[in-house]
C-alpha cells in the first residue's frame, strides 16, 4: 500500500475508505492501536497479515502475551465496510489516536495508518528532513 489519502469522520463515527485502498484492503481487515515513536495512530492491517499477526502471538510464551503486543489484540476491530466504503470504529482507537474529524490515511508497504490530521501534518513535517531520508534510503541499501 502506497500514497496519503486525506477522510474525515462522519457523524456516526465512520471512515471512508479511499478507492486506491479498497482492493489492497479487501472486504474484510483489522484496525489497532499503532505508533511511532511517542505519537500514537492507528494501524490497518488485511485479513491476511492480521491471521499472520495471531499467529505469531499465538506461538508467544504467556508472560509475551501480557505485554505491549497484547495490546494490538486487545483494541483491534474487524472492519468490514459499507455499500459507501464506510467502516466504523470504536472510540477508543479514536480517543488513542486524538483523531476528532479530520484524518490523514497513509500507505505503509502492507498496512496503512490512520492519524489525526493535525498529528501527521507535525510529525511529518518533523520527519521530512535531508537527514532523514537519507538514513532511510541506506537502512533499505539505496
């Protein structure tokens, strides 16, 4: 998944999803809690890399299970969107991630994130450096 797609969220607490992530999505797929660093968004995964998730938590020793990887179960919902490509998800993910309305979904390689508008335009803006995307290129080997 590539790109950032700006949605807003309705009245009744719903997303749309962007025509370019419908089919990488599919009809059924998972949110969670995400993060990176100290800011919080959420994380979209599809059916196939949530099985592949459960799976991996399942082979995890129970001490494992208690800790922050729990958590990604623990908060997730299955979305299965609308005829309008709406989905619904909980307060919760929404007071974690501070989105109230307005929302930046961008495409993570095999998953999206879903943010607070206001919270990726800062975190972005501290992100886009030279230094940073420099360091990026090499961890990849470019």
């Amino acid at each position: 998944m590539i790109g950032k797609y700006t949605a807003k969220v309705d009245e009744k607490g719903r997303l749309f999803v962007p025509a370019k992530l419908r089919e990488e999505l599919g009809e059924t797929f998972y949110v969670t809690v995400g993060f990176h660093g100290k800011r919080h968004c959420l994380t979209a995964y599809t059916k196939e890399d949530w099985e592949d998730l459960q799976t991996k938590f399942k082979a995890l020793s129970i001490s494992q299970k208690s800790g922050v990887f729990g958590f990604l179960f623990n908060n997730a919902v299955e979305c299965t969107p609308d005829k309008q490509f709406r989905f619904l998800l909980s307060s919760n993910l929404f007071s974690y991630a501070g989105i109230e309305r307005d929302v930046v979904i961008v495409g993570q390689a095999n998953q999206a994130e879903i943010w607070d508008a206001g919270a990726y335009a800062d975190y972005e803006q501290e992100m886009l450096t030279p230094e940073n995307l420099l360091a990026s290129l090499e961890a990849i080997g470019l």
